[in-house]
C-alpha cells in the first residue's frame, strides 16, 4: 500500500498534497528531528516552516504538507499532515534572529541563515504558517514509509513511489532508551536527550567514562538527585569548577559511556570508591585526564 492510498481514504487529494522526508546535513540536528517532531513542536515548526527556492515553490502550490523524519537507515516516519496557511517574505537576517533559530544552532549546530544566504546569493525565504490537522494524527509516529530513490527530499504525494513498511501499534518517534550497557552518546545528544532517555540518566547512579576526539580518556562517579543526567550536562555545559582536567577541552567532542551502575541506596563513599577502582584498570591518572 502506498502513503497516497492512505490520503485518498482519510479524504485528502493527494494532488494537493507535497510529501517532505526530512534532513539536514548537521548530523546531530538530523538525529535529533524525531524527538523536536515527539517532544519540541516549536523548535519542529520552525526547522520545517521555510526552505530553498524549489521546495517554496512547491509548497506555495499544495494545501497541504505531510511530514516525514528518518528513525532508521532506511525508512522514514510520519509525523503529521499540516494545512499551509499562508506564507511571509523574512530576510536571512530575520530568520537568524528567531529565537527558535537561535536555539537549533546552539543545541545542534545548525547553519545560520545570513551564512547561507551569502554562500548561495539568497536575500531571504518565505516562512509558511503551518497548521497540524486532526485527520491523520493517529498515524504519527506509527506509519512508516520507505524512502524513494533519489537526493530530493520534496515529492509530489500524487507521484510518490513510497510503499508502506508497516504501521506499528504504539508511537515510535523516539525509540525507547537503550540498557546502560549500550547507552553510548555524543556531547550534541546529551544536549537534546528525549525526555524518556534523560529520564533514565536520572535514575541511575554509577562510574562513568568521557573520552575525547584524541583518545584522550577521563573516569567519573555520579550520585545524587540527577546522578547520571546532571553529571553529563555538567560537562556539555564546559563547567571548569566540576573537573579542572576537562576545563581547557572542547565539551563538542566528547563521547559518554557508562562503565558500572551502582544502587540507588549506595552511599557516596562506596560510589567514589569503585571509580577508584577504574581509574586504576583504566590507568587514567597517567594516560588520561584524571590528574588528581
């Protein structure tokens, strides 16, 4: 069954309707769009609300446009049908001034718009108003479709050769979070961890590892009210008074991990005692940041 059978039943012309499969070519911010679309609308809206010349143009022709984020290799998710309401010319610098914006380049790294603007000869974009409809929200997160061939992430819904993978019984935009064994992530992932995969974070206590883009490796204790969760935003957020051997380091490139778990009931002491433990299997006090 293809996505346009599933428009035609719901009501929807698919003539009217532009099919956008979402990317970006920031890494952390193309990972984090199944989360902003789950979790942060705002922020969704306004990564999705403007686009280069040839999208407008589609888009300043349809009614309507269905949303798609890519959750695995291959296949890409729905995450809602939205009625164009409108649009309105914004200069590069205008955009740039969004606070929306502003927070998708300092979360995620995203490229500024007077940036791009001069790079690509572009005074501005058009900023469409886009409303979430009703219709097909029971889709969101559920249907997923397969990706067509090509580099254009805009298709036309009523050309769209995009087969149905499967619609799956619960919401799977975020997909749930990993066991501590396999909870591996980037300082940019740290920063816009889903609200279930934090939530976790904040639950466990432990011994932790943060190596650096040169090899460079560093053992850590967390215990506490955020134990895990707050540890890890800590060092993102480059706080020199937490540890002074991570102070003159770039937070970006950091890589966590987490070496043990320990009880929710242990006493500090006992916490410190087993990241005593790893820094000596480790050797990080000689050959990694662990100078004290």
């Amino acid at each position: 069954m293809e996505f346009r059978t599933v428009l035609k039943t719901e009501g929807f012309d698919p003539a009217q309707v532009a099919v956008l499969f979402h990317v970006s070519d920031k890494p952390a911010l193309h990972r984090a769009l199944p989360m902003l679309a789950e979790e942060e609308p705002a922020l969704f809206d306004a990564f999705q609300n403007q686009h280069g010349p040839q999208t407008e143009a589609m888009l300043r022709k349809r009614r309507f446009m269905a949303a798609f984020v890519n959750t695995a290799a291959r296949d890409y998710c729905f995450a809602g049908l939205y009625e164009i309401g409108g649009n309105l010319f914004r200069t590069m610098a205008e955009l740039d001034a969004d606070p929306r914006r502003v927070e998708l380049r300092n979360r995620f790294g995203d490229t500024g718009f007077v940036e791009h603007g001069l790079r690509y000869g572009q005074a501005g974009r058009m900023v469409f108003s886009l409303l979430l409809r009703p219709e097909l929200a029971a889709f969101i997160g559920r249907l997923f479709v397969q990706k067509p061939e090509g580099r254009a992430y805009a298709r036309l819904a009523e050309n769209l050769a995009g087969p149905i993978v499967e619609i799956t019984r619960e919401r799977r935009l975020v997909p749930p979070p990993p066991d501590w064994v396999s909870f591996i992530v980037a300082a940019a992932q740290v920063r816009a961890l889903p609200k279930t995969w934090a939530a976790r974070l904040r639950e466990w206590r432990g011994v932790y590892l943060i190596v650096d883009q040169d090899g460079q490796r560093y053992v850590g204790s967390a215990y506490g009210e955020e134990n895990l969760l707050g540890r890890w935003v800590t060092h993102v957020a480059g706080n020199a008074s937490v540890t002074v051997e991570l102070a003159g380091r770039n937070p970006a490139g950091f890589r966590f991990s987490i070496l043990e778990l320990v009880a929710p009931t242990v006493q500090p002491e006992a916490v410190i005692k087993v990241e005593t433990s790893w820094k000596d299997r480790l050797d990080t006090r000689i050959w990694g940041l662990n100078r004290n």
